[in-house]
C-alpha cells in the first residue's frame, strides 16, 4: 500500500490488489515507529493521521523480577514524533487508501488475490489473480510482491529463502483494560513467563512467548493452566483472565526469521515480509516493510517514466535495503537466543539483573542507544520522490 501510494504520488498508474474484502482483521503489528512517522510528516500527511485514534510510548520499560527498569527513551530522537504510535494496522490501511485517491494513477481492488505470474519469455510481465466475478490478469512492467512472509509470488518465481530460524512461537491476545492498571506499555520476565502488554486504550494487546513448537503442550494443560500463568506474571490480571474463555481467544503467531537470497528478477521485486520476515522482537517488521516500500519507490520512480524497469534498479533496492535487514535479524536473533530462550528454561523467581541491563538502567543516556535501533532502525529512508500533477505513466 505505501509503494503503491508513493509510486501514484508520483504519476504511476498503480494496482494494489487486496485478496479480503476489508482491512479490518486483528492484525499483530500495530506499532508505527518515529521512522514511519517521519515518512508520513514528509508527505505531508501526518497531523491527518495522528488525528486518529492512537496511543503514544515515549518510553520502553520492563518488569524483571522484582525490578521495574526503563530500557529505552524515545524523547532524544532526532525526529518530528518521539514515539512509538499504537493504532490498529486496518486503520492505517484505510488512511493510506483514502489519501491515495486524489490521485488519478492509484487504484485498489479489494477481494482481489494474486495467485500466479505472468511470464514473457524470462521476464514477469504482471500477475494473475482472483476476483468475485472471475480470473483476471494485471499486465504490468513491475510487479511487487509484498504478499507476507508466504508469499505466493515468491514462491511462484522461484526465489531461494534463507531460513535463520526462531526458537521461539507468540500467543496473541486481548484483555481488558481498567484505568487503575500500570499505565506502561511493557515487558515482563519472571519464572519462565515472557509476558508483553501493549497499551491499546480500552484493552491490552498480549504477548506470551513460548518455546519454538510449544503450542500443543500448552494447549494440552489446559485454558486454566494458561491463565494461571498469565496471573502469575501479571497479577493485576487475575479479575480478568477468565475472558479467555478458550483456545479460539488465543491466537498463534508461528515466528519465522528468514530472508530471501535474491529479491527479485526481471519484471519482479519483493520487499517486506515477501522479502524478509522478522521476528517480532522490538516490533519493527512493518516499519522495516515502510523502509523497503520508500527505497524502492525513491530508486525506481525515474525509469517508470521510460516505461521499462532495468533489472539493475532492482538489484540497487536490495543492495539498498540488505545491510538494515541483516543487521535488525542479526540483533534479533542474539536476543531471541540469548535473552528469550533462556528467560524461557529458567523456572526460578529472578533475584538480580543482568549486567547489561543493570548500566542500561544506571545511566539513563544509554537509553537512547536501543530507542534508536527500535525507532529509526539502521537506515533510515526519506521520500525523495517528487509530486506530480500529470496523468499516469506507466504501470
């Protein structure tokens, strides 16, 4: 939806297609980060969107034992927004469709899937998908993938994956939110549990992490042992964990870290998750999609207008966006290895912290060191693209 948006900015005449009907599912990456927000100053859309309704963290702290600890500050960030912005991914969605029909090049079509694509000779030539009144076709000079880490066009082209592994699996859940609960968006550790709550307003967006694979020991125990672990980690919960009235209200994150070897070929690009899938450690899959999306339009938009993509462009955006990929999967994998996995064997209460994060927590500049990583990432892309006023060029 952003390359889509940024491409039509621009003068292209896009297609997105959108196999649902709507936007409105429960999507679990609903953090927009300081980056994503920049871009949206920048495109002079930002006041708009902060109109709607959102929660702000200007602080990432965690619950470790007995010890409440702040690991990173947004407030020195050298951006518009020194926050994170909590808003469900639907409604961000909508915002960037609603913004983009002022332009004559944008159109989107819902309950339209992506199932194949048209080859032409060894280049992709567009893509085939499906629509309630039938098969079509979308000839296009560019087609980009960004249908998720199972992205069927991937597949369809052929691309290697590089699998990098995760030890660990998320379950997902809401609980509600009373106005005497901690305020603070966080994490907690303690006794095996891995809990993460996400301030949404009238409710609490819920992680529980769990071994790579768990999920059916979980299950087997029973809905009642789960709750009972939650009220363990988090008391405060225990008037409350009875919403979770069974497995239906508890919903599977399968993590996967991997990333293609090669993102594209002729008349092909994959960016986002269809690129890379990150885990969820500090939430930044889909600012790092953001990232992608305003790389490749910045690279790509002045050959649109001689209607032929070099394949050497494409390559530019991988080469582009390779480094802050490795880089965000290298740290999450340390974490994930080093932090979550052990957090997850040790059963015993937490009686001290560990060293780093006693000086993190000591020396409140060094807070801004992993609000940086998890705000503006590794490298940050700006728009660059101009604002045309034309008809469409090419698709």
């Amino acid at each position: 939806m952003m390359a889509g948006f940024l491409l039509a900015r621009s003068g292209v005449d896009v297609v997105v297609l959108e196999k649902h009907p709507d936007f409105l599912r429960d999507f679990r990456g609903d953090t927009i980060h300081p980056s994503t927000l920049e871009v949206m100053r920048e495109l002079g859309l930002l006041d708009s969107f902060l109109r709607r309704p959102h929660q702000e963290i200007s602080q990432i702290g965690a619950q470790v034992g007995e010890f409440s600890v702040t690991l990173g500050d947004f407030s020195h960030l050298p951006t518009a927004c020194k926050f994170i912005a909590l808003m469900p991914q639907w409604d961000f969605l909508n915002f960037l469709a609603e913004s983009g029909r002022q332009f004559a090049g944008f159109h989107v079509c819902m309950e339209t899937e992506a199932t194949d694509l048209i080859e032409e000779g060894t280049r992709t030539g567009g893509a085939r998908a499906t629509a309630p009144n039938g098969s079509l076709e979308v000839r296009a000079n560019l087609v980009i993938a960004a249908d998720g880490r199972r992205s069927i066009l991937r597949e369809k082209a052929g691309l290697e994956v590089e699998v990098l592994g995760a030890p660990i699996d998320v379950l997902w859940m809401r609980i509600s939110r009373k106005e005497s609960d901690p305020a603070q968006t966080g994490v907690r550790i303690d006794r095996g549990s891995f809990f993460v709550t996400l301030n949404r307003g009238d409710c609490w967006q819920c992680a529980f992490v769990i071994p790579k694979g768990g999920i059916d020991e979980v299950r087997a125990k029973g809905i009642e042992h789960f709750r009972q672990l939650i009220v363990e980690i988090a008391p405060h919960f225990a008037d409350r964990v009875h919403e979770l009235k069974d497995w239906d209200d508890v919903k599977l994150l399968s993590v996967a870290v991997d990333r293609l070897r090669q993102w594209y070929r002729d008349g092909l690009l994959c960016i986002g998750d269809a690129a890379h899938a990150m885990s969820p450690v500090g939430g930044v899959g889909i600012n790092l999609a953001i990232q992608d999306a305003v790389a490749a339009a910045n690279i790509l938009d002045p050959a649109f207008a001689q209607g032929q993509i070099p394949i050497e462009m494409l390559q530019s955006v991988q080469e582009r966006r390779m480094f802050p990929t490795r880089a965000t999967q290298w740290l999450q994998i340390q974490i994930q290895n080093r932090v979550l996995s052990p957090a997850l064997r040790n059963r015993a209460p937490i009686r001290s912290l560990p060293l780093v994060v006693k000086v993190v927590d000591r020396w409140p500049v060094l807070r801004r060191i992993p609000a940086r990583i998890v705000g503006i990432g590794f490298r940050p892309e700006h728009v660059k693209t101009r604002l045309s006023s034309s008809t469409p060029q090419a698709r």
